[in-house]
C-alpha cells in the first residue's frame, strides 16, 4: 500500500518556465510534509517543508502547495534552471518522526 | 550545520560475505538515524530506525539478523549487511534527525554490488 504517490514519473519543462510537480497521499493523519532533491549516487537535499496548519509555504523560486481536503500537495520551482534537474522526492510523516516517502519524479529542464 | 557522513560510498563484495556501513552526524548529536534502500526508478523505502542505546526498530518486511544496526552513540550507527547476497545489492542511505528540527539529514548514500 503506497501511502505517498507521485503519479508523474518524469517531467520536461524549459528553462525559465514553472515546473510543477504532484503528490497524493491518502493518510489522513499525515501532519508534515518535505520535498527532498536527489541526484545519482547522491543522498537527497532537502528542499522545502510543510506542515499542515499551512497551505503554502515559499522559499525563493520554490513553493510548496497543500490542499488538505484533496490530500495533495505540489512543489513548484519557477524560473526553472538546468540545474534543476534531479529526481524529485516528496515524503510525509506524522509527528515529524517517520517518513513515508513517494516514488519520486524525476525532472529535467531544458536549456 | 548538520552534516552527515556515509561510509563508504561504494562498495563490491562477493556473495556470502559481509559488508558494515557506517553513518556519522558530524556536527549534531542525532537520538535517531533511518536506514533507507532505494532500487533503481524506486522510492526511498525505510528499514529500519535506530535509537542510541537501544535496539532498532525494524519496518514489516526487513530480515533482523540480515540487517543488523548498531546505534552506539548519539553520533554514530552502522548497518551490517550478513551474509550478502545478489538480491541485497542496492543504494542504501542513512539519515538522522536533531533535536527541534523536522527535516532529516540524508548521508551521501552507499552502492552495495554483491557478485
């Protein structure tokens, strides 16, 4: 039972364009969630949180979305860079202790 | 701040032997580190979760005595994988958590090869 999914396996988006990535979770007790950046042969970055008495939370060119009654949460990085390019994790947890990670979405910018 | 150091970050054995992987917070005290393998195009899946001083606390599914972790400070943890087969090939990553802080810190991650 996948608890965490993040249905888009792959995404493409040009340099400078929003690239906005998805993730459904289906517990309802989930009360934080992260969005994790991983290169190859790398341990994942963290890159932005949220927990669930917000719907948004911003950090420079990346913004994390939760709607609650949907049970969904999406990141979005604009302007999207090259360097962009890495797999992207979301992970949910409750209590912030243990995480449940989603299978990942992997993402590459066009120059 | 909050680095974590992973050990070693690749590593090729032959089958049966067995392989100790360690994991450092360098600059934190973490009362808690994560194991976690990841096959390729998967997602992150826990092991296991490591107390200083106490036993793991293995997720449904994940061998005991194949994966053995040892906590034995509040900055060091290290998983052993027994008696490796080629199944047991994968990228595992630790990570530990600080006190006050909701994220986790990720290690660089080890390749384990099993031929």
């Amino acid at each position: 039972d996948q608890q965490v999914k993040q249905n888009s396996p792959s995404l493409s988006v040009q340099e400078g364009r929003i690239s906005i990535l998805n993730c459904d979770y289906t517990n309802s007790m989930f009360d934080y969630f992260l969005w994790y950046k991983k290169y190859p042969a790398e341990g994942p970055t963290f890159l932005i949180s949220i927990s669930s008495i917000k719907d948004k939370n911003e950090d420079g060119r990346f913004t994390v979305f939760l709607n609650k009654s949907a049970k969904h949460l999406s990141l979005h990085i604009v302007p999207s860079q090259p360097g962009d390019s890495a797999v992207y994790f979301c992970a949910a947890s409750v209590g912030t202790y243990k995480y449940i990670f989603g299978t990942g979405t992997r993402l590459k910018v066009l120059a | 701040g909050a680095v974590v150091s992973q050990h070693p970050s690749w590593v090729i054995c032959k089958s049966g032997t067995s392989v100790k992987i360690e994991c450092r917070s360098l600059d934190f005290q973490a009362t808690t580190m994560f194991w976690y393998r990841q096959f390729p195009k998967q997602s992150l899946m826990l092991m296991a979760t490591s107390n200083e001083g106490s036993k793991a606390t293995y997720e449904q599914g994940v061998e005991k005595d194949k994966f053995l972790i040892n906590h034995a400070s509040l900055t060091l943890s290290t998983l052993t994988v027994t008696s490796a087969h080629p199944e047991d090939s994968s990228f595992y990553i630790c990570s530990a958590n600080r006190d006050r802080d909701e994220k986790l810190f990720f290690g660089s991650g080890t390749q384990l090869s099993v031929l």
